[in-house]
C-alpha cells in the first residue's frame, strides 16, 4: 500500500523507529534509517526486503549529522514524501531527577536530541518535501508530554516543546503534519524509564504501527494538526477509510 513512498525514519536503530522502518519497507516505501550506530541499522536493513532500507549513520543532534542525512537523500532522489521523527533521548527521570535537581548537561543534551534537532533537520528537509507526493511529518510525541507529569524531567519538557513546534508548522506549512502518541511501548527506553515493568502488559512497536502507516499513505484523510493516539489503532486496518486514489 505504500509502493514508492520515499520515507525517512530516525531513531531507526532500535525500538518504535526499527519496527516503523521495516513495516514501511514491507509494504512497498523506500526507507532511509537514520541513527547514530551504524551496527544497529545495518540489523535494521536486515529485517526488511533487500534493498528497500538504505542506512543512514549520523548523529542528529549535529549540523554535520543533519546535514548528512539530507545529503543521503538528496543523493537518491531528492525528493521525500514522509518525514517521521522518532529518535529521542530520555535523560534523567525518577525522583532524583525533579526539575530543581536536574542537571544542566542532560537539560541540554535531550532538548537538543529531542526538539532542535527535529526543527533544524526540518529546514533542511523542507525542498525535498516540497517535492514529494502530498508529504507528510510524523512526530512521535508521549503522554508526558501532552501532560506533564513529574519526575521525568526534560523528556516530559521536549516533548511538550515538540507539540507546540508541531502546531505552529501545521498551522505555516503546506504539507500534512501529525503529532503521535504511542503512549507504553515495550521498548528499550521505556526499560530503561520503567525498569520495574513487565513488557509484555504492554503494547508491541508492531502493535502500535498501525496509525503509522495509514498517516504516510498518500490517500490519508486525517487533516493536518491532528493530536493521534495510537492506542487507539491497536487491531484495525492500517489502510482503513483511505480515499481512492
């Protein structure tokens, strides 16, 4: 259903944006995996139809980086028509970590990683977008960051600044642009953030994939600025309610 679609996924190395990479790849979209370890995208590429995932080892939280990812697809093509920001860091969380104590070098690190990095890719990106095929963003967003919840520091912070950054561009930008909630994922932050909790109480990236591949289908119908949770897809068609193409 995704046949030709030209996706970027970052934080394709592990977790959410392993799974969306290789599920984008298996219906058809040609996937650029961004991460920082080059090792673990190669595993990624593994997982999916030869040839369909091409790498992209960079640090995004870098202008070197940013700018090496756009070349990567500059390089293939030049044109993108989905965007989807999945990479993120966690940072301090837990009751040593409450904003009077938080340090100020995680402060910074996961604000970079997890808000400037997204916007200045963004600018770079934009050309390519534009000359997609009704492109679209995808920024994963967190349940701590529609509501702030204690203790988890800057990640809750971001991702409240990520919603608000994805406003304003779906209010100025011509494309499409979504904010996804993937709320309890069983994946390698969420142990880290959760350590106590048995992964499987909850949902699979494979069980939340769902709204994921129905946003970057061309013939989606769900209008720019939408606030998805994708909790709420668990089980249906991922190719529901399309309009004809």
């Amino acid at each position: 259903m995704l046949h030709g679609r030209r996706i970027l996924v970052t934080g394709a190395s592990s977790g959410i944006g392993r799974h969306l990479a290789r599920a984008y790849a298996a219906e058809g979209a040609r996937v650029w995996a961004a991460a920082r370890r080059a090792d673990a995208l190669v595993e990624t590429a593994a997982g999916a139809p030869p040839g369909s995932i091409q790498p992209v080892a960079v640090d995004l939280a870098t202008d070197a980086g940013r700018r090496a990812a756009a070349t990567a697809i500059e390089r293939d093509g030049g044109a993108l028509d989905v965007a989807v920001h999945a990479a993120g860091l966690l940072g301090p969380t837990g009751p040593d970590a409450t904003l009077d104590r938080y340090p100020a070098g995680a402060w910074h690190e996961v604000f970079e990683v997890n808000v400037s990095a997204v916007h200045f890719l963004h600018q770079l990106l934009v050309p390519m977008l534009d000359r997609g095929d009704r492109p679209s963003l995808i920024g994963v967003s967190s349940s701590v960051g529609r509501k702030g919840r204690g203790t988890w520091g800057m990640y809750a912070v971001s991702k409240a600044a990520l919603e608000g950054w994805l406003e304003v561009l779906a209010d100025e930008w011509a494309g499409r642009v979504y904010s996804v909630n993937p709320g309890g994922t069983a994946t390698p932050m969420r142990a880290a953030a959760v350590p106590d909790e048995d992964p499987s109480t909850i949902p699979s990236p494979a069980d939340i994939a769902p709204v994921f591949l129905h946003l970057a289908h061309p013939g989606t119908g769900v209008p720019t600025g939408a606030k998805l949770e994708a909790r709420e897809w668990i089980g249906r068609d991922p190719w529901e309610g399309l309009r004809q193409e």
